[in-house]
C-alpha cells in the first residue's frame, strides 16, 4: 500500500467513513500483532528494567512487612538486569546490566534471590527474599544477646522490629545450623564477622577455611575447595590465599526469632540483588479462598504504605 493510498484512505475517513472498517482481515490481525508485541515489549522492559511486584510469603518481616502485603520494587536503583533466559521460552539471552543509581545501604528493605543453603553451591530452585540490609562489604557484624551491632555500635532498630521469643539463647548453647559451619553461635549470640569485599585478599587455614569454603564454591560455581590434613586445594591446587570475587552483604529480617537469614545461610552477593522495596500497594489475608472473603479482609491502612 502506497502512501498516497494511506492518503486517500484517511480523507475518506475524514469524511465520515471508517477507516478500519476498509482494512481487510489480514491488515487487522497484522495491526492486532503488532500492538500486542508492542505492548509485551513494554511491559517486559518495566518488569525487567523499572518496577516490580513482589507479595509477602512468610512472616520473617513483621511488623514491618505482613504476610499478604503486595509490594512494589524499585529495581533500577541497584542496576537492573535482564534474566538469562527469555520468559516462557527457555532460550538463553545476552545479560544486559544498566549502571545503578547508587549501591545498596544499611537499612535497605531488599528483594533479592536466595543464594542457596549454607552448604550448597547453588540453591536448588531460584527463589526471591525480603530482609533488611543489615552489613555492606567490610562491616564487622555481631550480635549480643539478640541486639545487633554494626562496626561495634548498635543498629538500627526498625519501627516493626519483633522479638517472638523472649528466651536468649546464652554464648555457650551453640546452634549447628548457624553460618559459618563449626562455629560455636547462635542466632542470638553471633559472630563477630566480617562481611567480605570484592579485591579483598584472605589468608587461609585449616581453622577458617569453613568461613569462605561456601563463598569459593559459589563464586567458582562447583566443589572447588578440599581439605587434606591441614593443607587447603582449590580445584586441585595447593592455596594459602583467595581473592574475593564479589561485593557481599548481610541481610536479617526484622521480625528476628522467626527469620531464616544470613545468620543461617550466609552473605548474598551484589549480584544476586533485584531491587529496593518502597511501598505497600495492596493487603489482604491470603489465606482465604473465597474472592469475596479476602475482599472483606482488605489492610486499606496499609494501602500505599511507604516502606521503612
């Protein structure tokens, strides 16, 4: 079709008749296609690049954060990430990083993906998480009697803050599920440690090589690291010292008795992170089944709550 014949359609038009009415059926499904690329084009440009929704599974975030609360994530603030892989299809795509606004703080509520146990290399399903920053690379984190300090002073306290349980586990009652393996914490007495930074060149031995043996494997994507009497292998090869690959962070929920965390799993990579949650855009009680029931059950005070 000639631009004179797109013309000459349009002053018809003009004179009262439709204009898509003089389309054929196949210049409908073409225009019909091509405004539904265009429309999934951008909508996958601002889930991927922009904003996200994110919904609460699990109480480790109260009372900041309530089970059903429907948030939205900033993701461009850290430098979003296009996925690996092209949605709905599997096949595999060039990874395009934009340059973050700024790199995340103390305090952030951040959704980011779970690294994997304490001991594995990779987590066994992608999932996402929300918890509070609570270390940046090179923060010396511990924690007293439930009380978390930050480079030797107290941090933070959130308004949610919780405590489930009043019991404090004492120094000596050990947890064996705690970060790093074979350490003699818990969840209410730990560490001091020390959050590790990219460049950072660590010494290794015998007696901390369960501190950074899951950060190797995870950075070098396999079982790299073996220990044969008290001398250390990565991939076979005889080491003393590792260079860090990777910014980390320490993230904590604040609902603290009920929250499986850093204290657990360990530090999450920068690269790892998707995104700043900032507001509460919707709450309702998830558990109901009926649409009329969870409409009853509507939080409207918590409706465009910004994020704390």
């Amino acid at each position: 079709m000639s631009l004179s014949d797109d013309l000459e359609k349009y002053e018809e038009a003009e004179a009262g008749e439709d204009y898509s009415e003089n389309r054929s059926p196949a210049e409908k499904i073409r225009m019909f296609s091509r405004a539904l690329f265009y429309a999934v084009l951008a909508a996958f440009i601002l889930k991927t690049f922009v904003v996200e929704a994110f919904r609460i599974p699990t109480g480790s975030m109260e009372k900041t954060l309530l089970v059903g609360d429907f948030l939205l994530v900033n993701k461009f603030i850290y430098g979003a990430s296009t996925p690996g892989l092209l949605p709905l299809t599997g096949w595999k795509i060039p990874q395009l990083t934009l340059p973050a606004l700024r790199e995340p703080e103390r305090k952030d509520v951040v959704v980011f993906e779970y690294p994997g146990d304490r001991d594995e290399v990779r987590a066994s399903e992608k999932v996402n998480y929300i918890k509070r920053c609570i270390g940046i690379p090179g923060d010396t984190i511990r924690i007293i009697n439930k009380v978390v300090f930050v480079n030797h002073k107290e941090f933070f306290r959130p308004p949610g803050l919780q405590y489930v349980n009043s019991h404090v586990k004492p120094p000596e009652e050990a947890e064996y599920r705690i970060f790093p393996k074979g350490v003699a914490w818990n969840e209410d007495n730990y560490g001091p440690v020390v959050v590790p930074r990219k460049g950072q060149v660590v010494s290794l031995n015998y007696q901390n090589i369960e501190l950074w043996r899951t950060i190797i494997n995870r950075e070098l994507d396999s079982e790299a690291v073996s220990v044969e009497g008290r001398n250390i292998f990565i991939l076979g090869k005889p080491a003393k010292s590792y260079t860090v690959k990777k910014d980390y962070y320490f993230m904590m929920g604040d609902n603290r008795d009920d929250s499986a965390d850093s204290r657990f799993w360990g530090f999450v990579p920068r690269d790892k992170f998707i995104g700043k949650a900032f507001m509460v855009y919707w709450s309702w009680d998830p558990s109901r089944t009926n649409i009329l029931d969870m409409l009853a059950t509507v939080k409207w005070d918590r409706v465009a709550r910004v994020i704390h």
